[in-house]
C-alpha cells in the first residue's frame, strides 16, 4: 500500500496505525535522508548542483530546502537526483517485507513498480500548517514546501482511498478502521 499526503497531513500518524495493525512501514523521506549521507553517489550530484549546501561532505539539508522549496525547477532538480534511489530501495524493502506493507510516500511522483494500493491522508492547509510549525517547521518554509507540492484535488485524483485528517483525530482512526475492515473482506 502507498501512503502519501502533503507535509502536516498526517501520514506518519496514519502510518502508525498501519503498524499496530502488522503492516511493515518503509518511510521514503527516511530513504531520502539515508541516500544523502556523506560519501553517497547522491550526495556527491547534491555538491555539483549546489555547492554551497555542502561542506566536508555534509548536505546542509535547511540550506539545500530553502533553494528547492522555493523553485519548481530546482525541486525537480533534486528529485533527479535522489528519487531514483529512493525508489530502488522501497523496493529492495517490499521485496524484503514478509506480509503486508505501507509504504509512506509525501509525493505522487514517488509512486513505485507493481499493483499498490493508494491511499491519501488529506487536511485542510491551516491544519497542515499548524502541524508542521507544531514540529519545529518555520512557517513560510512550510507555506513554500506546501506551494511546492501537488494539491489536494491531485491527492484525491491519485488514490483509491482518501482518509479526511481535518478534524478531530477519532474521525481519522475511524476512517482507517473502515479501511482495514474492506482489506480484510
């Protein structure tokens, strides 16, 4: 199963249900940061692009966020570069999982190889703002990362299911409940 929404949605939080319920979690922001250690292929491209968010071999990753965050090109840039990698280890990770999978994806264009199952965590922007600012996020760094990315109707678009995470976080659970009824139908 792939589980995407935008930053402050609420995927994590969803996620975790997934996994009180047995499901493996494969994070691809985890993957991400992973990919971008010191010494990686991607690291080494993240330098050309942009040497000045790297020093000594390490991505200064708030530096190299404020430049793709704010540029669709630039963004589009970066995720040449590192989602290549990324999606080659989702599926080392799924080809791993023995039994059921959630896969956490924050984009649509991070969809992988295979029959998956879609599933979108939505929440309208002030909440998602909230959220984000609510984990140490600045807000207009949060505005542009969610200016960045797709909308909630190309969320809607995407998947098969939709879990609404607006509101109180029982509705959410519930929703999610409905969900792991209908897989076990």
């Amino acid at each position: 199963m792939l589980l995407g929404g935008g930053i402050g949605a609420g995927k994590s939080s969803v996620a975790a249900l997934f996994v009180e319920a047995g499901f493996t979690h494969v994070e691809s922001d985890r993957i991400g940061m992973d990919i971008l250690r010191p010494g990686t292929a991607a690291t080494d491209a993240v330098e050309r692009a942009w040497p000045e968010v790297v020093s000594e071999g390490v991505v200064d990753r708030a530096a190299l966020a404020a430049i793709v965050f704010s540029s669709k090109a630039e963004l589009d840039r970066l995720e040449a570069i590192t989602h290549p990698s990324v999606r080659d280890e989702i599926e080392r990770a799924a080809n791993r999982a023995t039994g059921s999978i959630v896969v956490e994806v924050p984009l649509i264009t991070m969809d992988v190889e295979g029959e998956w199952l879609r599933v979108a965590v939505l929440a309208d922007e002030d909440t998602r703002i909230e959220r984000a600012v609510a984990r140490g996020g600045d807000p207009e760094d949060v505005r542009n990362r969610i200016r960045s990315q797709v909308s909630d109707t190309d969320w809607f678009v995407w998947a098969d299911v939709v879990i609404s995470n607006s509101g109180d976080w029982s509705e959410a659970q519930r929703e999610v409940a409905a969900l792991f009824d209908r897989l076990d139908t």
